[in-house]
C-alpha cells in the first residue's frame, strides 16, 4: 500500500491531515499523481460510491456590480466586454429551471452580480423559487451576495436548499484580490446561512496569485466552517480583469488541488468549478475520482462545455449521474 492509499485509510479512521501532509499533496510529483488520485478515489468512493451531481447556474442578474473583485469580469474594476443587465423577472428563473431539470441537473443554483440582494430582488428570487419548487423535485441554491440574517430566514422560508457564498482566498491573500468586503464579511453570511437553518456552500478560486500555504488555508477553513458544498473553481483569466495576466495553473495541479481538498473535507461535496474547462483540459475526467460533483454549461460569463459531452465523459469514466430523485433534502 502506498503512502496516498495509507493517508486515505488514516482519513477515513478521522485523521485529520497536518500542514506538512497537505503540503506533501501539493508538492508530489506528477508521477504519483495516479497514486495520489486513488487515495483522493478511496475516500470519495466511501462517501459517494461513483454518484455525480449535476449542477447549473443561471446568471439572473450580470455585471453592474460595485465591488472590485479582481478575477470577476462583472466588477467595478472590470472592462471586459460582457452583457449587463438588471434581474430577470420570475417567469424568466421559472424556465432556467426547466432547462436544468430537462438536462439532468439535481441542483439549480440562482445566481445575481451585486454585493447583496434589494428588497425586490429578493422577492423576485422567493417567488421564483417557491413556483419552481412546485414543478421539479430540484434542490435550489441561493448565490445573491452578502446576506443579513432576515433576508437569509426569507430564502429559506421560500424553499431554497443551500446558499452559496465563497471565501474565495485565503484569509491572509484576501485583501490582495478585493478591498470593498473582507473575508470575515464572508465568512459571516456563511454563518448566517447556517443559522438560518439552510445548507451552506462555500468554495474557492485557484490561480489568483495564491501560495501553496493560502490553499492548504482555504481547504482546512473551508472544514472549520462546515460548508455541506465546496466549488473549487481554477482561475479562467479574463481580458479586461486586474488577474487578466495570472500565472496559468497546470491540469496536473489543478488535480492535485481537487485531491487536497477531498482529503481535507473527506465527506463533503467537492464541486468541479468555473475554469475546469480551461485549466483541467484533457485531464477533466481525471477530476472525478476527486470530485462528485460538477457545473453544467455555461458559468457567468464563461461559457462550459457542451452538456452532453459531460455526460458522455460521465458514462465513460464509469460514474453514474445522481439523479433529482435520488438526491437527500439538503437541510432535512
């Protein structure tokens, strides 16, 4: 037994991994990367067996936003050329809906640029919302900003499963990649999200300038924090973003990162994210004895790849699609 397959049993006896063994993850060389992703596929197939969710995201609201994150091609400090328009009316969130369940997708995730949701925006999101709820067994999350924990109680009284709002960084690289909210601004709503009795997810961007230190930071966080859902999106460097001339990140890496996180969070959703498409390549399938879980489509203003090709690499890695039936309630 090699030392990935050791370190995967010592999890599943609840170990918790050191800084050094985290960094070791990080450090290994690609010819133990199979080696590495076997272990990372022991504790998956543990918790998960070969599930997959599907996910898709609707952009309900994009661009005009005043916060100055600098990877984000909807913020104030953006130029990149991207649509922009105010939050979709009702009847428009109702039919994403359609199409995600049409797709596959056991978790519809409403999504609106901005630091946090109006009054009329949250209205439009709880009436939508509870519709689409009548309609499709999915489970629906939440991503509309910086949450107060009244309009937290208002999700969840609508119906919504889960909340996503992503620490992003590291507490200590936080302040290098955005100055209008702090870290502790997130990791307050992902409180309020839990107090209000709703599934908290929360994830993180590789590739922003990021120290291996700042990574094993955010896995272990993230397992402070007790997010259910961790999206672990790689840096897709957009034109016209303060991050447009980032460092590329290696497919290698990026499953070397995906395994640092399944042995941090052994029984958590682990989500392959925004920029898999662009930084994975033709290692993408890789990913899933990581992860169990992916986006469908298109993100926010990125597009994915074709659904049907994610099926398809689906079916041929030999995992199987959880279906919306299949899916335990979030919060039950």
């Amino acid at each position: 037994m090699n030392q990935w397959s050791n370190l995967a049993e010592n999890v599943l006896n609840g170990h918790e991994l050191t800084n050094e063994e985290a960094l070791s993850i990080l450090n290994s060389s690609d010819e133990e990367l199979l080696q590495l992703l076997d272990g990372a596929y022991k504790i998956r197939r543990h918790f998960y067996g070969n599930k997959v969710k599907l996910n898709m995201i609707i952009n309900t609201k994009s661009g005009l936003c005043p916060e100055d994150c600098g990877y984000c091609s909807q913020s104030v400090r953006s130029d990149a050329p991207i649509e922009k328009y105010r939050m979709m009316d009702k009847d428009q969130i109702v039919a994403g809906a359609e199409r995600a369940y049409s797709l596959g997708a056991g978790t519809y995730c409403i999504v609106a640029s901005g630091r946090g949701p109006s009054k009329k925006e949250l209205e439009t999101v709880a009436g939508a919302v509870e519709e689409i709820k009548e309609k499709y067994p999915m489970r629906i999350c939440a991503c509309l900003g910086i949450l107060k924990p009244e309009q937290a109680e208002t999700l969840k009284e609508a119906g919504v499963d889960r909340y996503n709002h992503n620490i992003n960084t590291s507490k200590n690289h936080h302040s290098d990649i955005t100055t209008t909210h702090t870290y502790d601004d997130r990791t307050e709503t992902v409180g309020h999200v839990k107090e209000s009795g709703m599934s908290p997810c929360s994830g993180v961007i590789i590739g922003m300038g990021e120290t291996k230190e700042d990574v094993i930071d955010m896995a272990k966080s993230l397992r402070v924090l007790d997010a259910d859902s961790i999206p672990v999106n790689f840096l897709h460097a957009i034109p016209g973003t303060p991050l447009e001339n980032a460092d590329p990140l290696t497919p290698s890496y990026c499953l070397k990162v995906l395994a640092l996180f399944r042995f941090t969070n052994p029984s958590k959703e682990i989500r392959i994210s925004g920029g898999r498409e662009v930084n994975l390549r033709s290692l993408q399938p890789l990913g899933l004895y990581a992860a169990n879980s992916i986006f469908l489509g298109n993100y926010l203003t990125t597009e994915g790849q074709a659904a049907t090709a994610d099926h398809k690499m689906i079916e041929e890695m030999g995992f199987v699609v959880e279906t919306a039936h299949e899916q335990e309630p979030v919060n039950a």
